[in-house]
C-alpha cells in the first residue's frame, strides 16, 4: 500500500485545502475499495506541531504523524499559505527540509496556491515551471527569479512535481491527481459527487491584471501609467521608447526586466483587463467595448482576447455580466 502525506504547516494558513485534499483522496480511496480493489492509498495528516489553530483558533488540526516519523511516502501535499508567506517560510524550515528530503527518496510533491512558497524554499523548483494564485505572481516572481512562473496556468506537471493556480482550484488539481493515481473512472466519480468540473486547464478567465509595479525603475512606472491613461490611443513601442528618450532595444529590455512583459503584452493586458470590466459592468457591445479600447479590428481583438482570458470577448460577457438580456 502507497502512502499520502497531507502536510499541515505551522502559522494562520489555509484550512479549506488540507480538509479539501483529505476528503476528496479517501473518498477516491473508498470508491476504488468498492470497485472490489485493495486499498490503494494510506492517508495521512502530518506536520511540526501536535496541532495547528486556524481562524484565530476558530478551527483547530490535529496531525496524525509528526513528520519525523515519516521516512517514506509517495506523494506530498502542500496546502495554501495565508498572505505572510516570509513568516510561514522561516516558521517551517523543518517541514521545508523535509519535503527535500522526501522527493530525492523519490516521492512526488504537490503544492495548493500560495504552497508554491513553501516548495519553491526547496530549491525544487529552479528551473521548473509552477503556478500559484495569479494575485501573487509578482511577488513570487521577484522572491523566486529562477522559477518559470505560469500564472496563466490551472496545473504544473513536471518532474514529478505539481502545483496549481489560486484559492479552490485546488479541487481541479485534486482530481487531476485521482485521474494520475487512481484512474479516469475515479476521477470522474469524484467529480460527480464534489461536483467539480473536469479537466480546466487554465485559471486565465479568473486573472484581473493589476500591472506588475513592485520594482524599482521610475522610468518604467511613468510607461506603465502612460499606457493605462491612454488605452483608447494606437501606441507604438516606438511612441513609448522615444517618448522616454531611451532606444528600442533598451526599453524593452527594462521593461521586460521590471514587469515580465514585453511593452506590447503589457499593453493587450491592460487594454483587455480594461474591455473586461466594461463587458462585467455595462450594456455596451463587444464592438463598442472594442473601439473604446482602442482596437478597430474585431477579429485581431478577440484574438487577443481569447488568448489572454481563454474565452471569446461574448462568452465573457455572458458569464459575469447578468443585466444583460440575451
């Protein structure tokens, strides 16, 4: 029989994916039971504590194992932090260790949101692509340059080591690991029965784009706000680069380099976060939303669209916005 280890870190973190992981996994684990199999999976609660409160001691958890009891297991589950990652990363150095550890004995990892902190302190993941809840990919981004951020993404699957998008899309990542694991039927039953839709790909649709600000040049600031002030105006890298008086090639370098988008991806992104909100709030056509955007092409418009929200600028306005008469 393999083993599952459900890690519960230390501090005020997130209780809904440990009691989340936990249910779905040994509801998996009953249904292949039933189908007349052996039990395929022990599941176990771990951590450094004898236990953990959340919610200002509201709810509390009592871990099965200290982690030190575990010599061997073969999947890991790392459930979200709570908003103070760099405490949650210094109160855990143990459990960090431990899950090094745990991967070069050959088990596999997987981190839920903001757990992505806790495994990237690992050194797991240089090199290696990961998602975590769009609202940090700055700040993770700048905590952790080596890591191949994909915010875009739902699931990470690399090396044997998963991660997931934000808040409870944890769920897809649960399923996608009952799928991996189990089998499609388990999956698929515990889709039914949890009521989770399977096989999302991506967390696209859910991203409100804020701008990437936490950095230091000036120079690039003053182009990011510039952009946002004029979204219904046709700008030019050219336009931008020779209204700071800087060459082509170098501003896209420093722009790049302070945001993680080339000038022309940062300006679609803020360009359709701003249709987004007129599709969310207002009657306006897509073609009104369009031209107040500044685009005048429909189909290079909601090509761009799609590729950023992955769904067309109808669809889109059709989920979020209910005063609109179909």
């Amino acid at each position: 029989m393999k083993h599952i280890t459900i890690l519960v870190p230390d501090g005020p973190n997130n209780l809904s994916s440990i009691v989340g992981s936990y249910k779905i996994l040994s509801r998996a684990n009953a249904y292949w039971q039933e189908k007349g199999n052996t039990q395929l999976f022990k599941i176990e609660l771990a951590g450094i504590s004898k236990e953990v409160d959340f919610y200002e001691g509201l709810f509390s958890v009592k871990p099965h194992k200290h982690i030190s009891s575990i010599t061997k297991t073969d999947l890991v589950i790392i459930p979200s932090l709570n908003h103070n990652y760099q405490l949650a990363m210094e109160g855990n150095k143990e459990l960090i260790g431990w899950i090094s550890t745990q991967y070069k004995n050959g088990a596999e990892i997987a981190s839920v949101c903001t757990g992505a902190y806790l495994l990237a302190s690992t050194g797991l993941l240089d090199g290696k692509t990961c998602s975590t809840h769009w609202i940090v990919a700055d700040h993770f981004s700048k905590m952790f340059p080596k890591v191949d951020l994909q915010p875009d993404k739902l699931i990470t699957d690399e090396n044997g080591i998963y991660t997931n998008g934000g808040a409870y899309s944890f769920l897809n990542l649960l399923l996608y690991l009952v799928e991996k694991y189990f089998d499609r039927q388990t999956a698929i039953f515990c889709s039914k029965v949890f009521q989770i839709e399977m096989d999302r790909q991506s967390q696209s649709t859910f991203i409100i784009f804020k701008g990437q600000k936490l950095h230091g040049d000036e120079m690039i600031k003053e182009a990011q706000s510039y952009i946002e002030n004029n979204l219904q105006q046709k700008i030019s890298v050219e336009d931008l680069s020779t209204r700071f008086a800087v060459g082509r090639r170098s501003f896209d370098r420093r722009f790049i380099k302070a945001t993680g988008n080339t000038p022309i991806e940062y300006l679609q992104r803020a360009k359709i976060e701003s249709a987004k909100k007129a599709l969310e709030t207002s009657r306006k056509t897509v073609n009104e939303v369009m031209y107040e955007v500044g685009y005048a092409d429909v189909k290079a418009f909601r090509e761009v669209f799609r590729k950023i929200t992955g769904v067309s600028p109808l669809e889109y306005r059709n989920r979020y916005n209910k005063e609109i008469v179909i």
